[in-house]
C-alpha cells in the first residue's frame, strides 16, 4: 500500500492509543498495540464512518474486538483485561472518527468512550445521572481490570446518562487534559 492519508492517520491513532491504553500491569511498545488493534481488524482500510458498526451492533461487536485484541495479546505475552483492550480500542476510534471530524456521523455517535480512573472519579464526584454509587464501584475495581461484565455496565450507564447525545460527550467530565 502506498503511503496515503488513511495509513497516515491509522498509524497516528494506533501511536496515540497505544501510549494512553499501556498500563502497568500490561505495558506493550505502540508497535504491539498497533498489532493488536489490526488483530480485531482495525486497519488503515476501516477510514470512514460507514464501515463501522450501527447502534445495534456496537456492543456486539465491541465484545468481538475485544477478545480478538485478548487473544492476539497472548502471542505476544501480555496478560490484557477486557478494560485495557477497550481503552486502546477506544482511544484508536477517538482519535481515528471522533476527532477526525466525524463526530456527529450516527455510528461515530455510539463509539464508546475511552474510560479511565480519572473518567470514572469525575463521574462519581458529579453524580452523573445519579448514579454515583455505581460509578464508584466501578472506579474501585480499577479500569484497567475490568472484566467484560463490569466494562459493559459502564457503558450501559454512559449510554443511560448521554440520552439521545453522541458518547463521547461524556467525556466533558474527564479531567486529564488539566
């Protein structure tokens, strides 16, 4: 493939996935998250919005590229949750489709969001859609161990508090860019 505008930002956004998504406890090189995100088929070829998946097969497919992305970790040692695979997916998408001037396209809408400790504190502390008790379980558990179960319930209740807003307005809350 020749050098093109797809491989340009596929590459920028697996390197900026992968440095936010590497964790102690699963640290890998943006070589390896670059690998693993095109292991659960996330490709220069997957450019524009159309190509993903619809409202009522994200989570599914989610799910898919998440033990896609824990299988082909295995391979190269790396013993990764469901909460860090989701945060290197997630972060690729944002910064592949949201911030890629998608952002209002309905399947880029329903992305889900990165989460992390500083989301899921944020949350807690505002009491976001009331659900404080939840978002503070969530935030003891640690995002970056995160079962699939627990992972899901986060977005059940991000997707529960955004009402008919994008997901990734949720991230108003998050405070890491401070």
């Amino acid at each position: 493939m020749n050098y093109c505008i797809n491989q340009h930002t596929h590459l920028y956004a697996a390197w900026a996935a992968s440095r936010g998504a590497s964790v102690m406890g699963c640290r890998f090189r943006v070589e390896q998250g670059r690998e693993l995100l095109e292991a659960c088929g996330l490709t220069p070829s997957v450019s524009r919005p159309k190509q993903l998946p619809n409202l009522k097969s994200i989570d599914e497919s989610h799910k898919t590229w998440r033990r896609q992305m824990i299988k082909a970790a295995r391979q190269h040692n790396l013993k990764m949750t469901h909460g860090v695979a989701a945060k290197l997916i997630n972060l690729y998408l944002k910064c592949r489709f949201v911030c890629g001037g998608y952002h209002d396209h309905p399947r880029v809408r329903n992305l889900h969001p990165p989460i992390d400790s500083v989301m899921l504190k944020a949350l807690a502390k505002a009491n976001v859609g009331g659900f404080e008790t939840d978002w503070k379980k969530l935030q003891d558990q640690k995002w970056s161990k995160l079962n699939s179960t627990q992972y899901e319930k986060a977005i059940q209740l991000i997707r529960h508090c955004m009402d008919d807003e994008p997901l990734w307005k949720i991230e108003e809350y998050w405070q890491g860019n401070q």
